[in-house]
C-alpha cells in the first residue's frame, strides 16, 4: 500500500491555523514540530524524524543538548537582555574565543543579529576602511535577504523580483562560479586553469565603476549549488582582491563552525580574508551572528559609516553565553575531526545512491555538508526540481526532515550524528529515492517552499 501521512485532528487544527495566521514559506505537508532532542524533530503527534538540515544549520550540537539547556536555564534566571550599548562577560569572552580559533589577525568581533545584518556591517566596514563603493559579488552567491545584501544575492527565483531601485546599486554579481560540474565557461578541470576567474577579471573592469572597496563570497557557495572552489580559486581570487585595492569578505554563515571538517572552511584554501562573517552554526540557533575583522580595520573604520554597528539585541548576555559553550564544546569535542570523519563516511555511502539512481548527478561538499544535485539524466545533467521536491516529500514520509531548493537536496545533520545513525538515514533515503523515481507523488508544486525555489514558472507535473 502507498505510504501517506496521517495527522491528528488537532495537528490537521495546528496546520490550517499556521496557513491562515503565519505568513512563511511552508513544505508540503505543514508539519508542525512541538519538540527537537538530538538529532531529531518530534511532531505534534509524535512522530519523529532525523533532522538532516539542523534546524537552518544552527543545531550544530543537535536539539536540547543538556549543557546548552543549562546555559540557558541558568541565563533566564540572571540577564537575557542589556542595552548593547553596555557590555557583559559572556559577550566579551565570545569575541575572545572567536579570536582565538579564527585565523590571522582576524580578533575584533561586530556583533549582529543575523547573518544578513553581519554582511552588512562586513560592507559598511569595506567601505570605510577602503573610501571606495563597489561590492562585487559572485553568481549563484547568497549573503541574506536584508537589501543591501539581497543585491549581492544572485540565485534565482523570485527573491529579487520587483525590489527594483531599492537593490543596492552600487555593487556587480561579476565573479562567475567555480563550478566545475556545470563549468559557466564549458570548460574542464584542472586544464583550464581556473578560466572562470581569467573571465572575472575582465568583468569587474567591465561592469565595475573600478572603484572596489571589496571581494565578498561564501568560502564554499552553499545555496546557489554547493560549489566547492578548485584550491586553487580562493588563493587567486584572494591576490586578485590585492590588485585591485579591495579588501575580500569571506561569509561563512552556512559553514562555521567545523561543519566542512575545519573550524572555518577558509582554513581548506589556506586565505585568511580581511573580514569573515559568521552566522547560523556559530550561534547555537540563538541568533547571535556577527563580523570578524582586524584590530587595525576596526580602528580605522570606528566612527564612519556607522561602525561600529550596534542594533537592539546585539551581543546579549544569553544568546552570548550559549554560544560560547556551543563553540567550548565544539573544541572540546573536537568536531572539525567528527565532522571529517563521518562526512567521508556519508559521502561513501550517498555515491552509492548517486550509482544507483540515474536521478543523482552528483554529490558535493565538504565534512558534514553534502548536497545532491538531482537531475533529468546523468549525461544531460538537466536540474530536476520537480524529482528533488518528491525526494524531500517522501524522506519526510520516511522519518526525515530536509531541505530541498531548487534540485539541490541538503545533507546537513548535527555534527553528533553517529555512523549508525547516518546508515539509518541513507537507507530511509534510499526507499525515498526509489520511490520518488516511481513517480510518487504525482503533482509536486516547488513554489511554496522558499523564495529560492523556480520562480513563476507552474512546474507541471510529468
Ligand atoms: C551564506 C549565507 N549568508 C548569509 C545568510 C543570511 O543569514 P540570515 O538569514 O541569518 O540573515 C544566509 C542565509 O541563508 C546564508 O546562507
């Protein structure tokens, strides 16, 4: 018999509630979570499923770890809140740990509440350091949803669509992509000997106004296809930044901490940036971003542009103290090995299914972020948003919560996922796969999930 979900009256109650009152982007089915333990979501009628994505790949610990409970139970009973323009030990000892795990001179920490506000003081402070005003940016990069950002943001659907002149214009999607699987530039490596970039570089002096106060990208570009850069490509574009007088901003929000098997993914390429951001894991889901840069920009920076940047609930005493022992643990436990380790294990076994099903083109990443790019057929290599949007669809039937984009399925658990839990967790996607193959279910509509997803285009159903 075909599997299908079941809910209670009063979760069936919850999901029409969420439709009526909420105004979010929603998988199909809405199912509505009262409880996350591990790695992980537990429903409203109990049911549980592996949390492949880790919340927005926050939960790096898994959900309710005991010693981050604890912070915050104690934190709740002692500060939550203080005016940011004052300070408290867990902030100050944060930056401090941060400074010390970052590499370089890379000390000084502008807090923020979200990634996208963490781009935007990365931005602020390229322009004040630098006296210059264009920000290039790479397509298929993503820094947030917050406007100046957004314009930086180039990945398609219909993010951008009728923001008009409220888009930043002072900035140039002008990088091409190191992606090598669908090569911008149709060529192969290692003989083409990074073209893409070659190509850049006549682009910013094309589309540019020349007058580049920064180079920012995601260290590993996640969102727009998990494009892991040749090694050669970071270090280039890194001396590229140099001839032009541009500081380089790295955004690592979807990578930091140890999730690619390093503390910070630049750690792979060996270039250390004038200003790294960091976000989501960094946070322990807590919403505490921010902006690392050197003692010597942040001084030449203070007082201009509005540095340094300060908002309502920049670095709180409790989402500070939570973090701290997040990244404590992180060290402690030494997850940048973990995540190595069991990311060659998973990776091992996702080839597998990628051998199995024509539908896997490929699989790619780094540590403990791995991406399949689900496509029409192997050779064509034709996106299928459609088959990745049933893959995500039926994983949640059976017993895992993911995301799909566009035809990019993430697999991004906590970093305490076991080896037993990440064979649990292919064998569940190999029944997945299978039967989205089979053409279950039938009508599939990719454009309630998320502003990344295709756009106007109805997407019929084959
Ligand atoms: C690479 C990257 N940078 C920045 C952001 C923005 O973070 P936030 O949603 O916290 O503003 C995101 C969000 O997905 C991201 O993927």
């Amino acid at each position: 018999m075909e599997k299908s979900f079941r809910f209670s009256n009063s979760h069936a109650d919850y999901q029409a509630r969420d439709a009526k009152s909420v105004f979010g982007w929603r998988y199909s089915p809405r199912i509505v979570f009262k409880a996350g333990k591990g790695t992980k979501l537990i429903d409203l009628d109990g049911n549980e499923y592996f949390d492949l994505t880790s919340g927005m790949m926050c939960m790096v610990l898994g959900h309710s770890h005991p010693e981050l409970a604890e912070v915050i139970r104690e934190m709740a009973g002692t500060m939550v809140h203080e005016s940011s323009w004052y300070s408290n030990p867990w902030a100050i000892e944060f930056a401090e740990r941060l400074g010390e795990v970052t590499p370089g001179d890379l000390k000084v920490v502008n807090f923020a509440v979200t990634g996208s506000e963490a781009n935007e003081i990365a931005m602020r402070m390229a322009l004040a350091a630098t006296g210059k005003y264009d920000i290039v940016s790479m397509i298929r990069g993503l820094h947030g949803g917050s406007l100046a950002v957004e314009a930086l943001t180039s990945v398609g659907g219909n993010r951008r669509k009728s923001l008009g002149p409220l888009m930043f214009p002072a900035k140039a999607n002008a990088l091409l992509p190191p992606y090598c699987y669908r090569c911008p530039i149709n060529r192969t490596y290692p003989e083409c000997d990074i073209a893409c970039l070659k190509s850049s570089e006549e682009m910013l002096e094309f589309v540019t106004s020349q007058n580049i106060a920064a180079i920012m990208v995601e260290t590993i570009p996640v969102p727009g296809g998990m494009i892991v850069p040749p090694k050669e490509w970071l270090p280039r574009l890194a001396d590229l930044a140099k001839r032009w007088g541009a500081l380089l901003i790295l955004d690592e929000c979807q990578l930091a901490p140890a999730r690619t098997g390093k503390m910070w993914a630049m750690e792979h390429y060996g270039v250390t940036p004038d200003i790294v951001t960091f976000g989501k894991g960094l946070s322990a889901g807590l919403a505490i971003c921010g902006t690392i840069t050197t003692p010597e920009i942040a001084e030449r920076t203070r007082g201009n542009a509005g540095l340094p940047w300060a908002g309502t609930y920049s670095s709180d005493p409790m989402p500070a103290a939570v973090a701290l022992k997040q990244l404590d643990i992180v060290l402690r436990d030494k997850l940048d090995e973990r995540a190595e380790r069991l990311g060659q294990f998973a990776e091992a076994r996702l080839k597998k299914l990628a051998d199995k099903y024509e539908c896997i083109g490929e699989v790619r990443g780094k540590g403990l972020y791995r991406m399949l790019d689900v496509v029409k057929d192997r050779t064509s290599k034709v996106p299928d948003p459609v088959m990745a949007e049933r893959i995500r669809y039926n994983a949640a039937l059976e017993g895992i919560v993911a995301i799909a984009v566009k035809h990019y399925f993430r697999f991004a658990p906590p970093l305490i996922i076991t080896e037993a839990e990440i064979e649990d967790v292919v064998g569940r996607l190999d029944a997945a796969i299978q039967r989205a193959v089979d053409g279950f279910p039938r009508d599939v509509d990719v454009r309630e999930s998320s502003s990344l997803s295709i756009g106007d285009r109805p997407i019929a159903a084959e």
